[in-house]
C-alpha cells in the first residue's frame, strides 16, 4: 500500500502539472526522491517509480505519446526482465 505521506505530496507536486515525462523526470521525480529515500526511477521512458518495498507506479500516462497526466496507483512488484546470454567474452 502507498504510504499517505507520499501519495499526498506526489499529488500536491502534480496538482495543475503538465502531465509531461520531462516534468516528470526534471522535477517531480528529483523532489520526490529527495524527501522519500529509496526511491528508483526506471523504465522504458523512465516514468516508474519503484518504492523500496518493490511496488511499482507508472507515473506518467501516455509517456510515449508526451504524457497526458500523472498516476500515483500501485501497478505491482517490478519483474526484472531476464538478462540475454552474452555468451563467452574476451
């Protein structure tokens, strides 16, 4: 579950926002790390957050398309995605 001080200050940072990834990624995401430890952006577009018990939120809706707002729902424990066989280097 998302703790009450955080989903209250994700939404106090984002209430009249853009909804944009970049104003997500140069100041939402940077205050939000800065006053909840723990934190890690990642992503495709770099618009999750994942929590330090491991639930994920998919900030920003419609990243790719330039980002239509912001959600701060839990979207569920990331999976890491299995890593390609390099095979032998060197």
């Amino acid at each position: 579950m998302l703790s009450a001080p955080f989903r209250s200050r994700a939404e106090e940072l984002s209430a009249g926002a853009s909804g944009t990834n970049r104003e997500f990624v140069e100041r939402i995401y940077p205050t939000l790390a800065a006053e909840f430890g723990g934190l890690e952006r990642f992503g495709s577009k770099g618009d999750k957050i994942r929590l330090p018990n491991g639930q994920v939120i998919d900030a920003v809706i419609s990243a790719g398309l330039g980002g239509k707002g912001y959600n701060w729902g839990i979207e569920g424990p990331a999976r890491p995605k299995p890593m390609a066989s390099l095979g032998s280097i060197g």
